[in-house]
C-alpha cells in the first residue's frame, strides 16, 4: 500500500535500511512490536542474507510481532551494501511481515511476487519510479502478466521421451517464504532457456506444494535440492541429487541444471541403505 512505500530510503548501511523499513511497516500500523520485529528480520539475516543479487533485497520475518500481513517497499538510487549474493549494492527492498499464525493468502502473494521481481524490465520500472502509485501500477500490471503467462508454473508434464532430459528440483529455506520461491523461479526460467522439462517442489510457509510423485522421480535425469532446512531425501535413492543451499538455486541455476543432467556423477545413496541392501538369500540366512 501507499502507507507502506519509502520512495527514497536514507539509510546507508544494512543495520539502518533494515529499521527504516521496519519503521514504515510500524507507521502503517502494521506490527504491534517493532523491536521485536527487527529482531526477527535480523535473526533470519544471521541464517543467511535475504539480499538476493540482481540489486534486489527481501528481508523478512514471520513472527508474532506482526499485527497485519504487509510488504514495504523502499529504494536507494545509490545502493546499499546488504550482503548480497553476487557481492553488489542492493537498490530495491521488500520487506515481508508475516504474522506466526500464517495467512495464506499473504503467503501466496509472496510467492507471485518472487517471480515478478525476476523481471528485469519490471526491477528497471521500479527503479525509475518516483511515486508509491508508480510503484503499485508496476507490481499490479506484473502481477496481472505473471497470472497470464505463468498461472501453469507449478504444473509440469514430464517428456514422453524417455531419453529427453526430466530436471526435478526441491526448494526450501528456514521461514519459506521468499529465498524458496525465488530459488524454484530462478530455475524454472533458466530450465525454460535450456529447453528442459522441470518440476520444482516448494517447501514453504504454506506447507509442501506440487509435491514430486513416485512416478517423477523414477522418470527423472537428476535432482536438485537447494534447501537450508532438512526435506525428505530417502525418496532420491539410486538417483543423481544435487545438494546445495537454497541460495544456490538463485544465483547459479544454470550450472545446476547441468549438474543435474550429469550421467557421471555418483548417485545419492539414501539412509540406513546399506543396512536393507542384502540380497533375499542372506535374508534367508542361505
């Protein structure tokens, strides 16, 4: 909203950014706590940064310290230093409350917005923007386009083709909400440019959604789990996984891919494996 849009942050370093924005959220009535809200924010920068490169940076937090589900929006034209994943000034900022009980509906427009802010017309827009209604248009024109063109994204039908390569991908991060969406985006776009088929499972907020089936997974080349929090592995028994953190599937998702499509690579060999791996005969003590 309006109430929550900081046109143009003062702050010059990530601790001062982080209390303007929380600042705007708490003049918008939005928390009931603001110090324990920053603390919350600061907390989750600790795991790791919510600056995702790109110049975009999303901190955000889902605690009990928020009255009302919000997003504040500020920008710095001069940048600042957040930490980012590709090491460069942050310029556009999306602070996330979440309220601890959840909010659905929130949390799925989090997830819409991950995968508008991976336009780079859309980042460029913003940028160049000088009032809060400019920079509402943009995100409602995006946020109109993205349900057009990408209201399947979570749905994929994999090859007919058994030797046309069939990526599967798993993301999750500590809060589920922006790092998990970003990550399944960044490589859905980037499977989409390779021309391979994908289907991501998100661990987020809201629970686990377009869960991998048994079937998925028999059909699948390889598996990326870009995750900070623990996601069932033993599923993945026998196949080439890809292991790293979520902030990975941001920032290198093209290497993944590869990686993922990579008949060398030792296959993943599941818990507790070892132990159920004998044959019937020694089973039978013959």
């Amino acid at each position: 909203t309006k109430e929550t849009i900081a046109m143009d942050l003062t702050a010059t370093d990530k601790k001062s950014a982080i209390k303007e924005l929380a600042s705007q959220l708490d003049k918008a009535g939005k928390l009931n706590d603001v110090s324990a809200f920053i603390e919350g924010i600061e907390n989750r920068e600790r795991q790791s940064s919510t600056g995702i490169g790109e110049g975009i940076a999303i901190p955000h937090a889902k605690v009990a310290a928020v009255a009302q589900p919000a997003i504040a929006f500020g920008k710095s034209k001069a940048g600042i230093d957040y930490d980012s994943l590709d090491m460069q000034p942050a310029h556009l900022f999306f602070m996330i409350a979440a309220p601890e009980t959840g909010a659905q509906t929130h949390l799925d427009a989090l997830a819409k917005l991950s995968g508008i802010l991976m336009d780079e017309a859309v980042r460029a827009r913003l940028l160049d923007a000088t009032t809060p209604e400019e920079v509402l248009a943009i995100i409602n024109e995006a946020d109109d386009e993205a349900t057009d063109e990408n209201s399947d994204i979570q749905e994929t039908v994999a090859p007919s083709n058994n030797d046309e390569p069939y990526v599967l991908a798993v993301t999750a991060c500590p809060t589920g909400i922006a790092h998990t969406f970003m990550a399944r985006d960044a490589l859905k776009k980037q499977a989409d440019q390779m021309g391979v088929k994908m289907k991501v499972e998100t661990n987020g907020a809201g629970g686990i959604k377009n869960k991998l089936t048994y079937e998925d997974i028999a059909r699948a080349t390889g598996i990326i789990v870009a995750a900070d929090v623990h996601v069932e592995m033993n599923r993945f028994d026998g196949k080439n996984v890809v292991q790293v953190p979520v902030a990975d599937g941001i920032k290198r998702p093209e290497a993944l891919i590869q990686s993922a499509m990579d008949s060398n690579r030792k296959p993943f060999v599941a818990e507790g494996r070892h132990d159920n791996s004998e044959s019937k005969e020694e089973k039978l003590g013959i």
